[in-house]
C-alpha cells in the first residue's frame, strides 16, 4: 500500500498538481534532472528548486520570464487580491488561463474540473487523486508530466496509464486520433493527412490535424462548431449530464447517428451524473472499457 503525504503547497492557483513539475520533481528527487535543467535554461543546478505554487513567490524558481516566481497567472492573482483563478470574473475565458490550460489538457489534465474540487473544499481527495495519477505504476514512485520516462526506474511513461479526458457528450478525447495527433504524435498526424488525400481527396495540413478537446481553446478545436460542445459552454456547463434538459434532442440525435462509439454516450452521461466522472472512469478501467469501442 503506498502512503501519500499530504503536500498543500503544490495546489497550483491555476488548478495545476505542482507535484508532477518537472522543477518540482528535479529539485525534490534528481541532481540529473535539476543539472539538465540548469544547461537549457544557462542557470546553476542550485538555482532550479521549487517548493509548490504555494510558496513560490518565496521559494519559487527564478530562471523563466513567464513561470515559477515570475509565472504570469501568479502575478495576476496576486495583483488582484485572490488566491485562484476560479474566484476572477474573467474566468476561465481568461487569456492567461487558457494558454496555460489549453497546455495542461495535452497531459489529460483539465484546470476547470481541478479547480472545481478545489473550490468545492475537496483539496486533499484531490491531491490523494493527484499523486496517484502521477505515479509510476511499476516502482510506485512520483513521476513528471513533462518527462517521457520515469526518472527512478526508466519505464516509458505512456506504458505506465491511459489518458482519460472526458469530453461534454461523454467520449474520450484522449483516444480520439485527432487529439493524439495534436499532442504530438507525428506518424499519426502524417497517416491522418494521408487518409484525408486518399478517402476525401482533401489536402489537408499536418499542422491542421490538433484539438485541445471541449474544454481547449477554439483555435485549435478540429471541430469548432460541435453541436454539444457550443451549447455546453453556453451554458456554463463542463458534461451535458448537467444541463437541466439532459438528455436533450441534440445529444440523442448525435447517440443515434449510426457512428458505434456514439451510441452509448447517454447511458455513459447518466452513469458519469449518477456516481461521479471519477467513480465511473475506475469502472471503466476494471472492465476494460473504451469509450471510443462500441
């Protein structure tokens, strides 16, 4: 059983898990990954140290123009008097805040459900949630969201979970090609403007082929003008099991198009609202499910 500390200076203000920064996890656990660090950012490896965006402003990195004790969202929250970015009236259409949620949401990580539960008062099941998603499944030790392997053991971190970032209908953008593609996966953006050339006889740009999922920015959704993803940010509502209207007339035509993966959308929204997005994705996981399966 692993035991994990309670650590409330890495709730990022902006809804991020400090505890899986690179900065973070090099000053807390690898000299290697601090001294890396130090030669691309032209900085002593004492300098790179970080204690949680808690303590930042005292305790904080020094070497970025934009993040650690310089980090824009810091700044901003601080000038205005308030501790996160959810108590902002701006928000989350914040510039600020969507560049850097946007980012996050490549990792499978959405600042507007964390800050949700932070907001909520839920913050230490939130960070218990945090650690272990942020955990090496085969040495059980933390790992960094900005790293491809773990920094203890050496296992690839795509071997170690599987992404789940559930969209307002209720898929799961993470397994979505598109989205893959976007987060950086080259041959599959490459196969993808190809299928495009030979099915469609569309020329379609490598640099076309990203989505940042609902709740990324419209800039870079593949599908800017989705039914269920417009009328749920209209509302002001992350899944369409909350709208008063759920299940509405556009979410039962898109379940009953004929497209396998879209058929069980309902049922999923309605389990997702009866026992939580966190309680249903575990079951998923015991069975084996896909959301993108039929």
């Amino acid at each position: 059983m692993v035991i994990v500390m309670i650590n409330k200076n890495v709730v990022g203000r902006c809804g991020l898990y400090c505890g899986s920064c690179v900065i973070y996890r090099g000053y807390k656990d690898s000299e290697q990954i601090r001294q890396k660090i130090a030669e691309r950012e032209n900085c002593k490896p004492e300098e790179v140290r970080c204690e949680g965006c808690q303590t930042v402003l005292t305790n904080g990195w020094d070497g970025d123009k934009e993040w650690g004790k310089n980090c824009r969202i810091v700044k901003c929250l601080e000038a205005n008097g308030l501790d996160f970015c959810y108590e902002c009236d701006t928000y989350p259409n914040c510039e600020k805040f969507r560049v850097i949620a946007d980012y996050s949401f490549r990792y499978g990580e959405s600042l507007t459900e964390n800050l949700d539960k932070i907001k909520a008062g839920k913050v230490e099941v939130w960070l218990e949630e945090e650690a272990e998603k942020w955990r090496c499944q085969k040495c059980g030790k933390p790992i960094s969201r900005h790293l491809t392997e773990c920094h203890w053991c050496g296992t690839k971190l795509d071997e170690n979970s599987e992404k789940w970032v559930i969209s307002a209908c209720g898929l799961n953008c993470a397994k979505c090609d598109i989205y893959q593609a976007g987060c950086g996966n080259e041959k599959l953006r490459n196969e993808i403007v190809e299928w495009f050339r030979k099915e469609r006889n569309e020329i379609v740009r490598p640099e076309q082929i990203r989505c940042g999922g609902c709740r990324g920015s419209l800039d870079v959704h593949w599908s800017p003008d989705c039914k269920m993803m417009v009328c749920a940010r209209k509302r002001g509502v992350q899944y369409c099991f909350q709208c008063e209207e759920f299940p509405c007339t556009i979410l039962n035509e898109f379940s009953s198009d004929g497209t396998a993966h879209h058929k069980r959308t309902v049922e999923n929204l309605k389990k997702m609202k009866e026992v939580g997005i966190d309680v249903w994705i575990a079951e998923q996981k015991r069975k084996g499910q896909c959301l993108f399966c039929p």
